[in-house]
C-alpha cells in the first residue's frame, strides 16, 4: 500500500487536518514520485482548509508555520520536524497577460477541480492518508506508459503559463518519458535511428515566452542540463522552436528581451565528416551530453562545444568532399561567453566553461604524441594566467578530461576500443603532469620560504622560489621538498664557485 511509503511527519499533518474536519491529500509531484517508487525531494498537501484555519491546527499541535507568502495565494507552510512542507488550499486560477503569473486566483470547493488547474496528468494525482489514490486525468496510466501529457488542451495549458513548456522538456529530462499532445501535431524532427529522433513534432505557442523572467528559464535549463536524459529533452527543446524564443530582463525598472538559445538552431540537420561521426552534428552534441558526468559546468560545456560548427569562415569541405570545421572550438568558445554572459553566470564558472569548450580539441592531435606535448601544453596554461593556483589547474584539467571522453564516445571512435584506452590514458597522464609538476605560484610548490632560511637571506627568497618555480614548470625539477631543497643548495655551490659578487645569492652566516 502507497500509505506505507508516506513519511510520518506528513502523515502527521494529514491527521490532523481529518481530526479537524478536513479533507487533506497528498499531491503533486510527491505522488508521481512514491509511485515511482522514488524518494519525493519535497512534499506538498492540498486541502479544503482555508489559511486560517491551517494556521489554527498547526498551532495547536506546536508547529510553526509561515503565512501570507505574497503572491502563493492560500499557501501557508509548515515546519515539521525541521522540514518545511507546503499546505494549499482547493484553488483555480486564471490568466491574463502575464505568461506565468494568473491574474486571478480563488478558492474552490473539490480536489478534482484543484487538481484541474495542474500542469501534466502525472503530477495531477493526489494521495489521501490511507494510501488512496485519486486520478482524475489518466496520470497513473500516462506513468505507466511513460508520456507526459498536459492535463487537458495543451495550448490552453502554456497560455495559462508558457513555463510549462520548459517544465516539459525538463520531465522528458528527468524521467526519459516522451512527449505527446493531440493537438498541434507537425511533422518529424530530427535524424532517424537515433536515440533523439522525433517522429512527431508538436506546436508550442512559444512567443509566450516573452514574459518568462530569465531567472526561470536559467533554472529551467539548468534541471534539464542535469537530469539523466537531457538530450532527449533538449531535442523537445529544439524541435518545438523554445530554443528561439525570448525571455525578459528587468534592468533600471524597465523590461529588456533576451534571446534564449537560438545559435543552436544552425546544428540542426548540419552534417559532419562520417569518417568520424555517425550523428550529425545536433545529435552529436545530444550524445556527448548524455555521455557526460551531471554537472552543470560539464554539460555546459558539452552542450556549447561545437556550436562554432557549420558558419561561415569554419565550415570548408577537405580534399575528399566532406565536411571540415577547423577552429570551430575558437568560434564555439566566442559564442560561450556571449550566451553566457547573456544568462548571467558568475565570472568563475564562465571561465573555466569557456576554457572547457576551447579546449576540448587539444587532446585529440596528442594521441600518438609524447608525454613532452603534454607537458608543454599543461606549462602554457599554467603561466596563461587562466588559473590563479595549483588546485583550479588540476581542477580544470580533471573537468577538461570528462569533456574529451564524453565527445569522443560520441564520434565513431566508440567502437574502437583501442582509441578510447588511449584516451583514457592520456587523460590520466594530463592530470598526473598538472598534479605533480606544474605548480602555478610559489605557495604551490612543496617548500616554504622558512625551510629556505638555513640557507639565504630573507630577501632572497622570493627570487630562488622564482627560480625553483620556473624549474618545476619546466620539468627539470620535481615538485618534492627535498629534490627542491638539493636544487637550492647546487645553485647555492654554483654561483660560489663563479666568484660572481654580482650575481651572486647572499649565503647567511
């Protein structure tokens, strides 16, 4: 039975609502969870007690509980054992202008009628104390047969509130459902035989979207970049045009349009070398996605790497016909900063971003090459001033080599398990190297400037750390106390021995 799988703490505010003379459900995205047999991340109750009268029972039973929380009309939450949970009144709403705020708001008398007014059928359930469910709209079915599908006319449903057009892509996101409307229905979208192929696409009325805050959309995004099928759901993304829509920005009291997404539309049906690929070049980047670790900078980075593909000044054709794009990573990490800087990131995790998708092609050439390529390659980023220390280089470099593997088993080098060992390898090998020889500033190296007072003068250190610093990045020195203190003290010997005054570092006395 569901009702063994309902926490105790909620349990308890369902109790107490009957005790009182009310009705008190479980409901939402809680419920589609339990039957999932997922652990619901929160927990939300409908019932016909209007605020007050929440507030009076929570009262009662020594909870504490928040009210009038702006425009959540007839909300109020309560703290349970150190867990907030939010209580609502049976409402319906309606909209006017605004895309994603209704304009009028009240109460109603049944759970079905609150449940109406609900996004997709699957979070349109509701479960009662005893474990009782109540569907009024097909979500236990559509759950089983894994569709989202709007409770009601889909239209209707994204004029009421054009968010829960992203909302869907992100469900298709999280639970690797698809998608489906009756309405609006257009042709396929996308390449056939592949994971992400459309065989139906749908309209979206996506101008909606321009009354969406961009903080939305940002948060959107970032649930689906995350979840585990989110190529699936950024291909609904890009099918359904949300990717070309406009959302908003209050700056100085005033409102100013932001593009959402649109440079990926020219990755739609843009072909590729298929001595190396097997998608083309939207599905290709789909995979690498999914390939990849969730974190939000790697799929990022995964989803922006080859959006330089395909424009003018990088698309040629090679002396066998086929498609080339040559520094399209140079363009892929221009168009990063700007789409970046447009959904107002921090300026940390944009860099190492940008980094990531800049980057992403170095590997590739360094395959059949020496562990000196490599060296050489960690020493220019060390001193390019990208990274302030030791720890973001290794850092950097350990995201750096998540994205190569993940674009890589994207290619037709995921067939050939001898490839993708070697890059592998050279993966473990890239960190090792920014791990152990390429310190970025003094404090990075394995010495102090008091294990150096033995041997010179305090104003001397700051040149020798200079000195054993640069020898280290070189590779000429390891990083280790003692090999950087026998250093000191050979160079020590052999400005001595020049008899160079000059030059020479003052030994203490």
């Amino acid at each position: 039975m569901l009702d063994k799988n309902i926490p105790i703490k909620i349990k308890k505010i369902l109790e107490a609502l009957e005790a009182a003379g009310y009705q008190g459900y479980l409901v939402g995205g809680s419920v589609r969870d339990l039957l999932l047999e997922k652990e619901p991340h929160d927990y939300d109750i409908t019932t016909n007690a209007l605020p007050q009268q929440i507030e009076a029972i929570c009262q009662e039973q020594g909870w504490h509980t928040i009210a009038n929380l702006g425009n959540n009309f007839g909300c109020v939450v309560v703290v349970v054992e150190e867990e907030a949970v939010e209580i609502t009144t049976f409402r319906n709403e309606s909209y006017g202008q605004d895309a994603h705020k209704p304009d009028k708001v009240w109460y109603c008398q049944s759970l079905q009628e609150d449940l109406s007014r609900r996004d997709f059928t699957i979070n349109a359930m509701a479960l009662d104390l005893r474990g009782q469910l109540y569907d009024y709209f097909g979500g236990l079915e559509d759950l089983k047969a894994k569709v989202i599908r709007t409770v009601g006319n889909a239209q209707k449903r994204y004029h009421e509130d054009a968010l829960r057009m992203f909302r869907a892509c992100r469900f298709v996101g999280q639970l690797g459902f698809t998608y489906v409307q009756k309405e609006g229905l257009l042709p396929s979208f996308g390449m056939e035989n592949t994971p992400y192929y459309l065989p139906h696409n749908f309209v979206f009325p996506v101008e909606n979207c321009a009354g969406l805050s961009l903080e939305r959309v940002r948060k959107e995004l970032e649930l689906l970049l995350v979840s585990p099928h989110a190529g699936h759901g950024l291909m609904l993304l890009a099918a359904t045009g949300l990717t070309d829509a406009c959302c908003r920005v209050k700056e100085n009291g005033s409102y100013r349009e932001v593009p959402i997404l649109p440079e990926l539309r020219h990755l739609v049906g843009l072909q590729q070398n298929p001595r190396y690929h097997y998608y083309n070049t939207l599905e290709h980047t789909l995979n690498a996605l999914d390939n990849s670790p969730r974190e939000l900078e790697i799929r990022w980075a995964m989803l922006l790497h080859d959006f330089g593909k395909g424009l003018p000044g990088i698309r040629s054709l090679n002396k066998e016909g086929q498609p080339s794009d040559f520094g399209h990573e140079v363009k892929s990490a221009e168009l990063s900063t700007a789409i970046l800087r447009r959904f107002r990131y921090p300026e940390s995790f944009s860099r190492l971003v940008i980094w990531l998708v800049a980057q992403h092609m170095r590997f590739g050439p360094m395959l059949h090459t020496q562990e000196r390529s490599l060296l050489h390659w960690v020493r220019g980023e060390a001193v390019s001033g990208t990274f302030h220390n030791q720890q973001e280089l290794v850092y950097g470099y350990t995201q750096l080599v998540k994205v190569f593997l993940a674009d890589m088993g994207a290619t037709n080098a995921r067939y050939n398990p001898q490839i993708m060992e070697k890059g592998q390898l050279i993966g473990r090998q890239v960190i090792q190297l920014a791990t152990t020889q390429m310190p970025i500033i003094p404090s990075d190296l394995a010495i102090l400037g008091r294990d150096l007072l033995p041997l010179i003068d305090q104003k001397q250190i700051q040149t020798i750390l200079a000195y054993l610093l640069q020898r280290v990045q070189a590779g000429n020195l390891p990083n280790e106390k003692e090999a950087l203190l026998s250093a000191v003290k050979k160079n020590l010997a052999r400005q001595a021995s020049l008899q160079k005054p000059k030059r020479e570092i003052c030994v203490k006395k």
